[in-house]
C-alpha cells in the first residue's frame, strides 16, 4: 500500500470519526471563501470596468466636442492630423424630447450618427442600426430604468414614435440616473425619409490613433489646426476616466478598499482556523508517532483531510460570495456605463478557490509537521496547558464564596481557559476585532452614504438656500436669525485665451468661497488674495494646468484675465472645467455677471421661517439644487454590496466564537467532566464557556473600534477626500450595535457548543 493511499484511508477515516467537527470547519471554510469571493467579484469588477468598456466599445482615442459646423470642413481638418487611423463624426442634440408609456423627459441627448464600423460604443442586446427605417439604439440604463424592452416603441420629439433595437453601453459617461438619458439615430435612416443633406452639420469628433503613444503630439497639432471652431473641448481615454471618477471614484475606491479590509479578514480567519483544527488534535498525533507513524506520513494525512474538508466547502463559499455579490455589483457597473466581467472573473475566483481550500490545507499540515517533529510524550498530552514553573507546588485555596462566587469563578476559569493558550486567543480576538472593525466601518459608511444623498456639502457646496435677488441684500440676509452666512455668488462663462477656446465656468464670491463651497482640494492650496485661483480637476486635465500655472480667461465684454492657479479642486459642476476667482478680480472685467445670493443655514435652524424672512426682505429663496440627487440609485445599489459583505462578515464573527468555544470544550473534556461528576449541568457548563466567550469578545470590541477609529476610517476617508468629505467615524449608537451583535454571536456560541458537551459521559470525560 502507498504511503498516499494509506494517508487517504486514514483521513476519511479521521473525517467519519469526527464528524460535527468536521462540518464546523467546513462551515468557517465556506464562509472565509465566500469573503474572499465577494470581495474578488467587487475589487476585479469595479477595477477592471472601464478598460473592459473601452476595449468592447473601442472607445476613441480623442474626443473633440465644438459648435455645430459643416462636415466636410471638420473632416478636412481631421485628415490633416498626423498618425491618423480613422475618425468618425456625429451631431449631438441636447435637451431633446422623448417618452415611453407615460412617461417623458425634454432634456435627453441625441447622438445622430454615420455608418462606421467604430462608433464608440458597444452593443450588448439586439443589433445596431440599420440605413432605414424608424430605429433607435438606447443605453442600457437608461432602459432598465424606465422598463423599456427590445422591440418596444419608444417616442422621440421631430421623429416620433421609434422601434427600439438594441442596447448600448457607452464609457464616454456614466449611465442615467447619473447622467441625462442618451439615445442613437441613424444618420442615413433619417436622410432616407426626410431627404438627404450633402453637407450635414456636426459638432462631434471621434479619432483613432494608429499609435496612442504619439497623443500629446497629435493633440497639439489638433490645436493648431482648431482655427475657426468654436467652444472646443478635447477628452482623451485617460480623460474620460478622470471624468467618470468625478461621477463614480468614491464609490470605485471605496468597495476596493473594503475589499481588501474583507481579503485580510479572511486570511486571518482561515488561518486561525487550520491551526486550531490541528491543535484539537495533537493527542492523535501523538499515538501516531508512538506507534511508528513517520513524521511525513502523519503530515500528509493532515493536509488530505485538510483537503476534503477544504475543497467542497471553498467551492461552495466561493459560489455563495459570486450569488451575494454579482447582481449588486453588475447594476453598479451598469449605471457606469461598463459591463460586468462575465467569463473573466473565472480565473480571479479560481485564485480565491485556491487561497480559500489551500490555506486550510497548508494550515493542517504546518502544525503537524511541526508537533511531529515533537516529543511524544508531550503530544500526547494533548490540549492540557504546561504549567509554568511559578506555579508548580502551589496549592490552590479552594474557595470559601457562595454560590454567587462559584458562579463568578465558572466564568472567571473559563477566561483563564482561554487565556492559557495565547496565541490562539490573540488570532481569534484579531480575527473578531477586524470583523468587528469592518461592521463599524460599514455602519459609518452607510450613515455617511445616507448624508451624501440629501447633503451637498459632503461634496463641497455647504450652502442650503439660494436667492436671486440683487448682490445688495446680501447683507441684509445675513443679519435673518438662523442664518450663518450669506454672500453674493457669481456665475459667468468665460473662454481660456490660448489655442483650444476651452469653455470654463467661473464661479466668483466676495470672501473666501469655502464658507459656501469648499470642492475638496486635489493639489496645491487655497487660493489667496485677489490673483489667484482654483480650477476643477477637467479644466487642469484639458489645458494642462498645475498649481503656479497660469489660468488666462476671455469673458464676453472682451476683457481679459489672467490668474496664478494656486490649486486644483474636485468639483462635479460642468465636468470639472470650472474656476474659483475672487469677485475683486471678477467684477472689473466683468461688471454685469450672472448671480444670486446664496446662504448656509445654522445647525438645528428653522429653514421654513429663514425662507420666510428672506421673502420679506426682498430675497424670495429658492432651494439649492446640488448635485447629490442623482446620485440616489447608486447610493442604494452600494448599500446592497455592503450589506451582502456583512451579512458574511457577521457569520464569519459567529463562527469565530463558537469555534473557539468548542476547541475549550475539547481541550478542556477533563476539567468539563470534572466539574460535572462533582454535581453541575449544563448550566456551569454554560457559565464556563461565557467567560471562555468573554475573554475572546471583550478584546475583540476594543481592538474593532480602534482600528475603526484609526485605521479602517481614516485610510477611506483619505481614498474619499479626492471626491467628498466623509469622515468615517463610527458614532456610539454604531458602536453599541456592535458590541451588542458580539454578544448575541458570543450567545449562540456558547448554547450551541454546551449543548454538545453535555452529551459527552461524564466517564469518557474523565478518561481522556
């Protein structure tokens, strides 16, 4: 007989004869794997997304945005461009009216398009468009949100009603509700039934490279050949990502970096568990040696049983965390106009399978070469805890309490218990003290998410109430009780002075502008004094601009200016082309902008008695309209991630517990008998165990909300700060719910695993 045979043989005999504990620690496997699923199917689908959208789109390398303007000269300039492959060009229509099944919108985009075999985006139900008939090709959110299906018709303003033929996913932008509904019509359709147009207008460009390498040179030369457009923009693929992270970012960061929190977990779980399963069984491995058992055959025994406990139970964690977590994820990849991974999350999730019935493996098999290679008469004592030599030929006082200190004294041996065995206890507490973490963490979060859905200051604009009244009741406003502060804020379009006519929104105030919009800062400072500005992450990304650059603006009375950039800010407003000057510096080249007063209103304030105060004085308010409400649909596709993460999470903390419960009850069968052949149940058993629970949860509560408070919570606010302002910080009622969930998981742990004590004979108790 090989020496693998016989190791199988014995480890599916070891397997019969331990049966519930084998089940335990297939569970903790399955779950362990589960995480480790979940948070492969998060991190490798919301990271992957966008070049997997770029790639099935073929998304262009530039994309050149300008006023409408004949074909045939746009496509003259375009040819001149070096390294050129190919280019297409469409009209873009905006604030276009559509409606479905009593339902309509006036401010959808339409993308009027030629035929090309690349089109920028990527058809993922139905077929594209034909060169007649009345078609329309819809994006993919856009159509979920509203039920539309393949075939349906779906109205259009100027065409009317349009048969629906396919879905589209295009990553130049995220998807609806995020973004305006956007539609495609076929070019030559259109032509077909209302006459051709030899010299159609567009004012969109779409360019391929033959080498992206050579983008800077061609965007230069594109610049230089852009005389006579107007309002031009450019966006290259690493711009387009900019964009979507000005939409989307937080979120991408945010799961990935829980991800990662729930992968550590995990691991630490996974091996807290293979080294306590080898441990409940050092006393058979001790008989194995005595009889003459190789220290390798006894190890590869280990790793077998290891294995078909492992191997069932990783498959089905890994299938469990993959159901948990896809849809959710899917739909969030959705509203970004990106696709799901499908078949590539094949070989991500076989690493997880590998890591999750590997680690158990090697975690059985480590120890046991390890203890083989011990005495074996130490093995065979098995669990029994050495004394130390302080307390040898101590004798102990028995105790002269009451029951209340016999009671006191169950808990407190069961403390000691697992006390004893130190580095287990500290593996498990590290074990719940990061579950722990990562629930308070998620509470934090899911409060914070709830803030940035109806709050816009999370993003930057702290100002609740908005007024179109003239600059000079600002003052006036202020003084309203409640208010706690109240300016003048201009808002003029303006155009950079150089080459590319990049279009910039100028947002201006009298003071300093973070009192009523402070977009988190990405480089550089605040702006000082009356030269400077700050520019929105767009507007550096598309002129180049970096702090101690120069920012030179055209305004409509043909004035100039130029200002010193003294940071780059993330703001969400016009794609992030925006500018914040000083009104000093605004006013002189512009005396007659566009404003209104705007106000930030005092904590706990009566707003319903402000806005009346406000009409009183002259200044009837309207509420601000943030940025935030969009952002609804996304914020609750998120809260499904994160409660499918903790659900797990949660399981993984019970588990946790009643594993260690149960490896005290193993260890410990002689002191468990003992104590019940002098007269106790299952009641003292009980006792013994929540204090063995205790010592295990009270250290795990603390570390959770230290590395909640400085750790876990600090290092998302700081992936945030580029995008919102969300500080982290688990408030007293998150912890309670905690601690509180610690101790009804500590609860069932130590029901479940007295009951199957007390079924043990107090005899074989004693005898083992």
């Amino acid at each position: 007989m090989t020496a693998f045979r016989a190791a199988m043989i014995e480890a599916r005999h070891g397997l019969r004869a331990r049966r519930r504990r084998a089940v335990l620690s297939a569970v903790g496997i399955a779950l362990a794997a589960a995480m480790l699923s979940a948070a492969v199917v998060v991190s490798y689908g919301l990271g992957t997304g966008f070049d997997r959208a770029a790639n099935a789109a073929s998304l262009p390398d530039i994309i050149v945005r300008f006023n409408n303007k004949s074909a045939s000269d746009v496509a003259r300039r375009i040819r001149a461009l070096p390294d050129l492959a190919r280019f297409q060009l469409r009209l873009e229509l905006t604030n276009v009216g559509i409606g479905f099944e009593g339902r309509s919108r006036d401010d959808a985009v339409a993308e009027v398009i030629d035929p090309g075999p690349r089109r920028g985006y990527a058809v993922v139900a139905g077929h594209d468009l034909s060169d007649r008939g009345s078609q329309v090709l819809i994006e993919k959110a856009f159509a979920d949100a509203w039920g539309i299906h393949l075939g349906d018709s779906f109205y259009v303003q100027g065409l009317g009603p349009q048969r629906v033929v396919g879905f589209v996913e295009a990553p130049d932008n995220v998807g609806y509700p995020l973004a305006k509904p956007r539609f495609y019509v076929s070019r030559p359709a259109i032509e077909a039934r209302f006459g051709h147009e030899p010299n159609p207008q567009v004012n969109l460009a779409e360019i391929w490279l033959r080498n992206p390498a050579y983008l800077n040179e061609v965007l230069v030369q594109a610049r230089a050949t852009s005389f006579g457009l107007n309002s031009i923009s450019y966006a290259t693929r690493s711009g387009v990502r900019v964009l979507l992270d000005q939409a989307a970012g937080i979120v991408i960061d945010l799961l990935v970096a829980l991800s990662l929190i729930a992968l550590v977990t995990a691991g630490v779980m996974l091996a807290a568990s293979a080294r306590a399963e080898v441990q409940r069984r050092l006393s058979a491995i001790g008989v194995r040696r005595a009889v003459g058992t190789s220290r390798a055959q006894v190890t590869l025994t280990q790793a077998i049983e290891g294995l078909l406990v492992a191997v069932p139970a990783a498959t089905v964690g890994v299938l469990a965390g993959v159901l948990a977590t896809y849809g959710p994820s899917s739909s969030l990849l959705e509203l970004l106009n990106e696709p799901a991974p499908g078949a590539a999350l094949v070989l991500p999730l076989l690493g997880a399978w590998v890591l999750g019935a590997g680690v158990p493996a090697m975690g059985a098999a480590w120890p046991a070469w390890r203890a083989g290679g011990g005495p074996v008469v130490a093995l065979l004592r098995g669990g029994d805890v050495a004394r130390t030599g302080r307390g040898r030929g101590r004798r102990r006082r028995p105790s002269r309490g009451g029951g209340g200190a016999r009671r006191a004294g169950l808990t407190v041996l069961g403390m000691r218990l697992v006390g004893a065995r130190r580095a287990r206890l500290a593996a498990t507490a590290l074990t719940l003290g990061l579950s722990a973490g990562f629930v308070l963490l998620i509470l934090a979060l899911a409060s914070e998410l709830s803030t940035l859905e109806t709050d816009p200051g999370a993003l930057g604009e702290r100002y609740a109430l908005a007024s179109y009244a003239a600059p000079s009741l600002a003052p006036r406003v202020a003084r309203i009780a409640g208010v706690e502060a109240a300016a003048p804020r201009y808002d003029v379009q303006a155009a950079d002075s150089y080459e590319l006519d990049e279009t910039v929104d100028v947002i201006a105030y009298p003071g300093n502008h973070t009192v009523f919009e402070a977009p988190p800062l990405v480089a550089g400072r605040r702006l000082r004094g009356s030269h400077q500005a700050e520019v929105g992450e767009g507007l550096a990304e598309a002129l180049g601009l970096a702090p101690g650059s120069t920012l030179a603006l055209d305004f409509s009375s043909g004035n100039e200016l130029r200002l010193r950039v003294s940071g780059v800010v993330s703001s969400l407003d016009h794609d992030g082309r925006v500018a914040y000057i000083p009104a000093s510096a605004l006013l002189p080249v512009d005396p007659n902008p566009s404003s209104e007063i705007v106000v930030v209103v005092k904590p706990n304030a009566n707003v319903a008695r402000i806005e009346a105060e406000m009409t009183r004085v002259g200044a009837p308010p309207v509420r601000a309209n943030t940025a935030t409400s969009r952002g609804v649909p996304l914020v609750n596709v998120l809260r499904e991630i994160l409660r499918a993460v903790a659900i797990v999470d949660g399981l993984v903390c019970l588990y946790a517990l009643i594993q260690a419960c149960a490896l005290t009850v193993q260890e410990r069968r002689r002191t468990v008998a003992v104590i019940r052949a002098c007269g106790a149940g299952a009641t003292a058993v009980g006792r013994l165990l929540v204090g063995a629970a205790l010592a295990l949860v009270i250290p795990a509560a603390a570390i959770g909300i230290v590395l909640e408070r400085f750790v876990f919570g600090p290092a998302l606010s700081h992936l945030a700060e580029n995008y919102a302002t969300l500080p982290l910080v688990a408030t007293g009622l998150d912890v309670l719910l905690v601690v509180a969930g610690l101790l009804l998981a500590a609860g069932v742990a130590v029901a479940w695993v007295s009951r199957q004590a007390v079924r043990e004979s107090v005899v074989s108790g004693l005898a083992a």
